[in-house]
C-alpha cells in the first residue's frame, strides 16, 4: 500500500506486501526483457524501484522525470536519474537496447506521440515494456489519471508505432508465468467489492 505519512510524496511511495510485490515484478521484467549488461531507460522514474533492480541485475539503469524531488531521491540512492519529460526525452537516438515506462501513459493526452519519442532513444530490436491500469472501479479516483488502457487499445497503439507485440498480459499473470489478456478479466476483477486492480504489462519489440 502507499504510506500516507508525506502528503506530498504519497502518491509514489510504497510499503509492505505490495512493495515486496513491486520488487519481484520489477525484477522479473528486467530479467526476462532486457539483455544482460544492457542499457536500460526508466520513464517516470519516480523513487527508483525499478533502477534499483536494473542495478541488482547488472544493467544500466537511467532515470527521467519531472520532478526534481524524485530525482534527488534516486541520486540519493546511489542511482542515475536526470530531469526531463516522456515526450522530450534528453538522450540521443538509438541510446538504449530497453526503455521502460511504469504507471505513464495513463498520464498523458497524447500516448502516440510519447510512444514514437520512447521508440526514438530505443535501438533496433529493443524492447519497449510499458505497464498502466485498465478501467478498474477505482481509475478515475486519481484526478491525474487522463485514460485507461485495455489489451485492445494497446494492440492498436502497437499497430500505430510499428512494432510487433512480444507480451501482453495482466501484470498478475505475468507474474504467474503465464500470458492473459482477455478484456474479460478486469470486468471480473471489479465486481469485487474491493479494487484488486487489472494492472496491464506489455513489450513491443521495435523492428
């Protein structure tokens, strides 16, 4: 769960269980998508969980955000993270052989064009992995939150940017070691009387 003890830095703080949970799917994305001693893009670094598994994994992790605060916290950490936008991102083309996106595309009015900017800094044959919620009971309680995603809107998206599916899948199967993507599971998941959340994961491979 987010600890509520900053109001300010809440929103991207975690303990607990789900934090444990966090590590674990982090770890396995890295493992499983991105090549040994590789380069590896984190946008919307946030605190650097996910810098913090590239680290343990032996990959180079880099870092962007928006927020200097989020920066400072990841430098802190002993991680490499530098200011800048999803859709202005300060590295050369063909930097990186992976480039990740947590948590981003739900944020933002205009997913293709931040798709083709995330595409620009990946090299040939890198994998492009980006995970965002579906339209779970409890979405549009974040006032940031722009749109949901769904496996068919982010086959279409793939279409749009030119790059082949690799995974798709609910981030729960995912970490089942198996590929779920039917648009039927999130619509079961809510009628939970609690959010369990339907957390989409996929990974494109640009051609």
């Amino acid at each position: 769960m987010r600890t509520r003890n900053d109001p300010v830095r809440a929103y991207n703080r975690y303990s607990g269980p789900f934090a444990r949970a966090r590590g674990v799917y982090f770890r396995k994305v890295v493992q499983r998508f991105t090549p040994p001693a590789g380069a590896v893009l984190d946008v919307g670094c946030g605190q650097g969980d996910f810098l913090t598994a590239c680290r343990a994994l032996g990959r180079h992790g880099i870092g962007v955000d928006r927020d200097a605060a989020w920066i400072a916290a990841c430098r802190d950490r002993g991680l490499e993270a530098r200011p800048g936008a999803a859709d202005a991102l300060p590295f050369d083309e063909r930097t990186f052989d992976a480039v990740f996106a947590q948590s981003v595309l739900e944020h933002v009015v205009d997913p293709l064009a931040v798709g083709r900017e995330m595409l620009r800094v990946l090299r040939p044959g890198g994998c492009l992995i980006l995970s965002c919620p579906t339209p779970g009971s409890a979405f549009w309680d974040d006032p940031t939150h722009v749109r949901p995603w769904t496996p068919a809107s982010f086959r279409t998206l793939c279409e749009m940017l030119s790059v082949e599916v690799v995974h798709l899948s609910y981030v729960f199967a995912f970490l089942l070691g198996i590929e779920l993507s039917s648009s039927v599971v999130y619509r079961l998941l809510n009628l939970f009387p609690v959010p369990l959340g339907s957390n989409l994961i996929l990974v494109a491979r640009k051609p």
